[in-house]
C-alpha cells in the first residue's frame, strides 16, 4: 500500500512469471465458508476490505487461477477469520491459553472434509477471491504488463 499526501491509500501488486507468487492487493478480509448441514468448512474466501457478504443469498466461488472453476454455494454461513491484535496502539486482544489454542485448532481440523486431511492424494483445500478483489487484481496485472 502506499498512501498518497491526501491520505488516499492506493493498492499495490507484485507481479510474478509464476502465478502463486502473485499478491492479491489492497486491505482484506478472510472468511471460512461452512456447510449449515454438515458443519464443515467448504473453502475461505478472501474479500476486499469494506465488502459485505449476504449469507441469505447464493454465494458463487471461483479458483483465483482457473478461473472456469465455479461453485455456487447455498445453505452456508461465514466466519470471519481475521481479528485485531492492536487499535491505536492499544493491545485488544485477549490472549488464548495453550490449551484454547489446542483446541481450536483441533477443531477446525475436524470441520475439514476426510479427503482435504487424507495423506494419499489429498484435495485441495480452496482459497477463493471475491469477485471484486480479483477483478482489481486483474486489473492491476493487465495495467502491469502495458508497463
């Protein structure tokens, strides 16, 4: 990110020959996507900043590189992922122990599908773009390369 003298903060990129190296710009926010019948996690779905997701309504991901890849999800709910450690240099954030830790780690392992945990070709578990914040990615790539 890089702020402008009116304060105006302007996302930037790293641009890659290889893809995974490829940063997705601007300020974001994670979600996990869970199944409401079977309580697992679908996939996490990173959105720009200032979006506001409607879990009433039909949700449609993508694979960020295959883009031809879509799933349209419904009967879900989200969790927001991300939480603040510090707000105007205040620290507020309240430190688990490491048994809570533990725990929630275990958790979540277990509200993965069987065939994300198995050892022997294993599915991917997705991490999928909004569709704002891959077309402002795109955007960038197709400015970048006229550069």
């Amino acid at each position: 990110m890089a702020t402008e003298e009116d304060g105006v903060i302007t996302p930037k990129i790293k641009i890659s020959e290889n893809a995974e190296k490829i940063t997705n710009p601007h300020f974001k926010k994670l979600y996990r996507i869970y199944d409401n019948e079977s309580g697992e996690a679908i996939a996490d779905l990173l959105t720009l900043h200032d979006e506001v997701m409607d879990e009433t309504q039909p949700m449609e991901i993508f694979h960020p590189q295959h883009v031809w890849k879509r799933k349209t999800i419904t009967n879900y709910h989200l969790r927001e992922m991300l939480e603040p450690i510090f707000k105007n240099g205040e620290c507020v954030y309240n430190e688990p122990t490491t048994e809570e830790i533990r725990n929630y780690c275990k958790g979540q392992v277990d509200k993965l599908w069987d065939e994300v945990k198995r050892f022997e070709n294993p599915h991917l578990y997705y991490v999928d773009l909004s569709e704002k914040l891959w077309n402002l990615k795109d955007e960038m790539l197709r400015k970048g390369q006229k550069q």
